[in-house]
C-alpha cells in the first residue's frame, strides 16, 4: 500500500483560526432543516464547526456522540440504519456494516470528492471503505496509536526511539495505560522486532485463524507475565486521559490526541511519538446511513467539513489531521509544532495501517481481551 505523508504540512506558512466563511448559505445542496450527526466524543466539543455550518446554510445540526466503533455500530444495528444521517466509522470496519446494509453508497455527483487528499481517498478503497464495487466510506481523519509518556520518568526519550517495551520494563510498576483491544497489536509488533514472536509486523493476526490465534497467545502470554505494569486500562479518550492525569500512569499504548493534549493542556513534561517498531495508523471516515432521513442536509454537512479552512479549525481543536486538500495551509503554529514533534523523519514510513477486520480476527480478539480483561 502506498503511504501518504503530511511533511507538506511543514512548507505551510499561514494559519487561521476564525470560523470559516468560505462556504455560504446558496453553496449549499440544502438551506433549511435539519441533520442528525452521530460522532466521536471529542469531534466537535471543542470547536465552532457546527455553529458555523448552521450559520452558513441555516441548517440545524442535532448531534449525538460515542466512544467506541461497537458503540456506533450496535447503536445503529439496533436501530436498523435509521435515526442519524451522517456517521464516523473507523474504515477497517467498514464490512461490519455492509453485512447488515446499514450504510448507503456514497453518491459522487452530490458529494464533491475533489476535497479529499487524492492519494488518501484512492488508498482507503483496499482498506474498507468500499463493498462490491462501491464507495461507502469517504476518509475524514487520521492519526495513530502510540506512546505517550512522561519525560521526567522516561528522559532522553524521543519519538521514533521510545519501544513498546519500555512499557513493560520491570522498575516501572503500575505505571502503563493500555486498550485492551489494542494492546495486542502494539505487543505483536515489538515480539515480531526483537525476534521473540514472528508475525510478519502483526499481520499474521489476519492471515488466518490458525495463524491469528497463535500471535493472540503468544502476546497474552507476554502481558500476563507482565501484568504488574498496568496501572489502568482504558476504552475512550476520557479515560485515556484520567488514566495519566488520576490512575499515577507515566506511559502508555494511546490514541496521538491523548498524549498530544496532555502536553498542550497539562504538563509540557508529557510527550507522544511513535515507537521504534511501528506507530498503529487509522483512518475514520464519513459514511451514510441507510436510513438517513435528510439526504440533503447530509451531503451539506460532508462538504462543508472537507474545507480547508474547517479541516484546520477540526485539526486544531482535536489533534486529528484532516483529510480536506490545502488543510495544512491554516493549521496553527501550535499543532504543527506537535506534528513534527510526534512524526520526525522516518516515522510515518514505519507505520501500521489497520488491516480490514475479518470475521475470525474480530471474533478471536474479543475472546482474547475477554482473556486479559478477566485473567
């Protein structure tokens, strides 16, 4: 797979930070209504982006948010695709959807693609975001899963040298965040790099079931045999972060804004990088829902979001990168700062995209954090 890069991001000399007034009301496919938004926790709680969006097209955003993919994917199964018109799957799970038609197609002539960073939106159709021939998900983020650590315990650390092993060292007692689900795929890929579990960088775990399980046993064993490290575990980005600033961790497997805000927000003492084996990269995208009442107001608010300027002010506010084209040209000072800081030469190249889930990968993995979570 062909991997992008955002050092572009480093030519860019302007940012801004008021609320965009590129699109106007006559822009928009609808001008009156409303949209039912259901997203991630922390999209929008810290931005103007919907308050701009109903200002420029008079179009009320009713918003509901979650914490976890199978939130919003349980949430909308029950719910039989009806009762939001615009949702934020992560796109390795797009085929959760599709066996259960939640989603619609993507209709290309109302939504204006031109927006989307072209070499991203080409790359996530072998990763997800497409079904039988046809477009469902649209990439609107992406960032990684991580380290964040804190310096004063860890010092000369940098990113792009920090190890996943340093989260299992022997003198650091409860002192790691970990995510069940995820922690296995950060220890796959330091097992697989110092030679102790072959995984082909973790991608045996989708190989097949045969060859998954093996690499599940194999990381649960080493997780157990280091199970005094974890001082909390964590499912969200609030929990996350209380696992630092309450639980007494000082480093931990996370998502980039956990370590990234930390930093901003609490203590210039906390860093986030990528480790030397490989940072884990995910895409979330933007996607209908089959039943989606207000197809309009829907497609509306998908262009208005892959603006530049909105993809800057969303970038700014969350520690997310945009995937709308020229985003990078109104970012702040302040968050290309923290992208160098997380992603120096060499680092993105080293990343581990999500894979599509399969049905035995998903299955063995929630036996296998069942196995953590109650050992």
């Amino acid at each position: 797979m062909t991997r992008f890069s955002r050092r572009d991001i480093m030519k860019a000399g302007a940012f801004a930070l008021a609320a965009p007034a590129v699109l106007r009301a006559h822009d928009a496919l609808a001008s009156s209504g409303s949209v039912a938004v259901y997203a991630w926790g922390d999209y929008f709680d810290k931005n103007t982006i919907l308050a701009d969006f109903t200002n420029a097209t008079g179009i009320k955003v009713n918003l509901s948010t979650y914490g976890s993919n199978e939130e919003a994917e349980n949430k909308l199964r029950a719910a039989g695709g009806k009762g939001f018109d615009i949702l934020f799957p992560s796109v390795d799970t797009g085929p959760n959807y599709y066996k259960d038609n939640l989603l619609q197609p993507i209709d290309e002539a109302k939504f204006k693609s031109a927006q989307v960073i072209p070499s991203i939106y080409r790359n996530s159709l072998t990763l997800g975001a497409a079904h039988r021939g046809k477009r469902f998900l649209v990439p609107f983020d992406w960032g990684t899963e991580g380290i964040t650590w804190d310096s004063t315990k860890f010092p000369g650390k940098v990113s792009g040298d920090i190890s996943y092993g340093d989260m299992w060292l022997a003198d650091h007692p409860k002192q790691t965040a970990i995510r069940q689900k995820s922690v296995f795929n950060g220890v796959a890929l330091y097992l697989d790099a110092n030679g102790t579990l072959k995984s082909n960088r973790g991608l045996d775990l989708y190989k097949s079931e045969a060859e998954s399980r093996r690499v599940f046993e194999g990381c649960l064993k080493f997780i157990l045999e280091h199970k005094g490290n974890i001082g909390a575990y964590w499912n969200n980005a609030t929990e996350a972060t209380a696992a630092f600033t309450d639980a007494g961790c000082t480093i931990g497997q996370t998502w980039d804004t956990t370590g990234i805000l930390l930093g901003r927000k609490t203590s210039p003492n906390w860093k986030y990088g990528m480790p030397k084996e490989g940072g884990l990269a995910w895409t979330d995208t933007l996607a209908i829902p089959s039943g989606a009442a207000n197809l309009e107001q829907a497609y509306a608010f998908a262009n208005f979001l892959y603006q530049p300027e909105v993809g800057a002010l969303f970038a700014n506010t969350t520690g997310y990168n945009s995937c709308a084209v020229k985003a990078e040209n109104y970012l702040s000072a302040e968050a290309r700062s923290a992208f160098e800081a997380a992603y120096p030469a060499g680092t993105i190249d080293n990343l581990f995209w999500w894979p599509m889930q399969t049905d035995f990968y998903a299955k063995l993995r929630s036996e296998f954090v069942e196995k953590l979570t109650n050992s």
